[in-house]
C-alpha cells in the first residue's frame, strides 16, 4: 500500500515536535547549581579523584590509635545474603557452581567449592558510596565530583575516573565518631519521615547533633573524622533476620525500604563544613528520605559526594557499639580495588 506524501510529511512533523518537547523537557529540569557555584576545582586541586579521605593525615592516624583501650573489635558489616532489603530492583545472589565445584588430580583426592555472585556489588547491603556513584544533570552534561562529567570518563565497562580503586589504595584508618540520635530522643528508633515538614521527628537537626555528642560526653566532631548516625532503623534488619517468618520478613522489608530516618540537608552542609571524611549510617541510605524538600531527593548526596567529595557507607551494623556505649574508635576501612567501580561492598571494623 502506498503512503500519502502528505502523511508521511505529518509522521515527520510529528516526530520533530515530540523530539525537540523531549529534549527541552530533559533540559528543562537540568540542575545548574554546581556549574552556577562552581563547585570545581576541588579543594584539593583540580586533579584529585578521592575527595575526602584527604583529610586523613598521617598525624590523624597516630591520634585514632589512642582511642584504643581495651583492644576490642567491633564489626560493622551486615551479612550478605539473598533475601536481605535491597533498594530498588537491586539483588544478590550467591551460587556454588558444583558441589564439589571441582577437583584437583592427585593422590591426596584435594577438592574445592567456589562461589559465584551475581549482583550490584557495590551497591547492596553494608555499602561503601564512591565518588562515582552520584552526579548531577546539568545543561552542560552529567556533572560528577570535581568537574568530571561523565560523557567524558564514563563505559559500561568501569569509569575511567574516580573509580572506587582509587581510594582503595589509601583506606579510613582515622577517628570514628557514633552519634546515637535515637537515644538522644530517648526512643527505640526514629520514624521514617512523612516528607510534610522541615520539623518532622525522623529529620536529624543540627541540634540533635551537637546534643548527642554532649550527651555522650565526647570530643567534638573533628576534621578527617567518620561521622556514623545511629538512628534505630536497622531493627527492621537486625541480627534476628533469619529467623523471622517470610511474612515477617516481607513486612520488614516494606518498611526498612519506605523511606528513612536520618540528617536533612541543614545537618549535611554542617558536617560538611566540618570537613569530615566519610558519613554512615545504620540505614539504607544515611540522609532523610524525604528530606526537608521533597522535591529535593537525597540532596545530602549530592551535597557529600558531588560538591565536596565526602564518601558514604551504609547499612551499618552498630549494635555492639551501642551496647558497650562507645561513641569513639579506631575506624579502619578499605573499599575493595575494583577498577573503575562506582562502589564497594565491605565490613569496617571498629577498635576501642
């Protein structure tokens, strides 16, 4: 059948109209704060790829090991396992290919098991943020830490910048801080926030923070520190995980992924101008979700890791830190060298 001239010149027409709505729709809500406050060259320098672990001197170092007195080892890594709460459409999945995976000829009959892991690796459960896992759309392109955009440096085959590798090579061996904001309220845990007020109960303020560290009678937060909120939300994952129900697994799921409790964006610019060198928490994702502007989504990510190159690392395990009321450690920590990761999965370790 043949086609009107006259109709395939409207099909065109059409595709013109709904190609250029698209792309202003697209550049219409492309955010220019970070070319409008020229948030590159970084502090330190235009080159660097690892942000903050830069306050991390070697004197830093030496301080962190006076903290330990007792020479006890706290873990603070979840379990990694298929049905644990996961953002998203993320997933881990472990199989042993083989049981026995394989055997090595000899007298001695030696045999060994492997395992193979299928998932967003850096990105699923105690999860360490690089400084390629956030940018920001800009008119310009997809804006990443220090200018660096991703057009430019990123493949589906790892990014050729700010690969998590890059601060694997240097590691958190500095002072751990652990703000209990959830016995600072004087409450079990936090609520998730209802994103209908900058005073919902489960934003972290300023004041909470400052409260807590008097309360826990410590030293202020200081430069190169790790800043770790304790904020209750982890008992929807806690220790008791494999023996609950698939029901009761299923509900705790649901309300561990709905949103969470932690510091809106006034506390992150606080911790910021801190200069501190890593944030965590015992959460999905550290900051308020919804935050104090629910049009603003994880803004405190944006605010750490694309302005000031501050890491984040998640779903932390604090409870034997809490039940030996330790509030100040030694915190070691190394990403894994993936190259070109945006990334790592791990289990930091506290010394006190």
């Amino acid at each position: 059948m043949k086609i009107p001239n006259y109709f395939k010149f409207t099909i065109i027409l059409l595709f013109f109209i709904l190609s250029t709505l698209c792309n202003f729709s697209f550049s219409s809500i492309a955010d220019e704060l970070p070319l409008k406050e020229r948030w590159s060259p970084s502090v330190f320098g235009k080159n660097d790829e690892v942000g903050s672990v830069n306050w991390i001197s070697n004197k830093k170092v030496l301080e962190s090991l006076k903290l330990v007195k007792k020479g006890k080892v706290a873990t603070l890594g979840k379990v990694y396992q298929s049905d644990a709460p996961v953002f998203g459409k993320r997933n881990w999945k472990l199989t042993i290919p083989g049981l026995p995976t394989g055997k090595v000829p000899g007298k001695n009959d030696m045999i060994y098991n492997d395992e193979y892991v299928m998932a967003e690796l850096g990105q699923v459960g105690t999860q360490f943020d690089g400084l390629g896992h956030i940018g920001v759309n800009t008119s310009q392109g997809n804006y990443f830490y220090n200018g660096n955009f991703l057009e430019d440096f990123g493949t589906s085959y790892g990014l050729n910048k700010l690969g998590v590798e890059k601060i694997g090579e240097l590691g958190y061996v500095t002072r751990g801080v652990l703000l209990d904001i959830a016995s600072y309220r004087g409450v079990e845990r936090l609520p998730v926030p209802q994103g209908k007020s900058k005073n919902d109960p489960g934003i972290i303020t300023i004041n909470d923070i400052k409260g807590a560290i008097k309360k826990q009678k410590i030293a202020p937060i200081k430069q190169g520190d790790v800043v770790i909120f304790h904020t209750g939300h982890s008992k929807y994952w806690g220790k008791n995980w494999d023996s609950l129900s698939a029901e009761e697994k299923d509900k705790n799921r649901q309300i561990f992924n709905s949103g969470e409790p932690g510091p809106g964006i006034s506390s992150c610019r606080y911790l910021s101008s801190l200069k501190i060198a890593m944030v965590g928490s015992d959460s999905w994702g550290t900051e308020a979700a919804p935050g104090e502007d629910i049009n603003r989504p994880f803004d405190c990510h944006i605010e750490w890791m694309v302005k000031q190159g501050i890491t984040n690392i998640e779903n932390l395990d604090v409870s034997q830190l809490i039940e030996d009321n330790v509030y100040e450690f030694m915190f070691v920590f190394a990403p894994l060298k993936m190259k070109g990761a945006t990334g790592s999965p791990g289990n930091p370790i506290a010394i006190y």
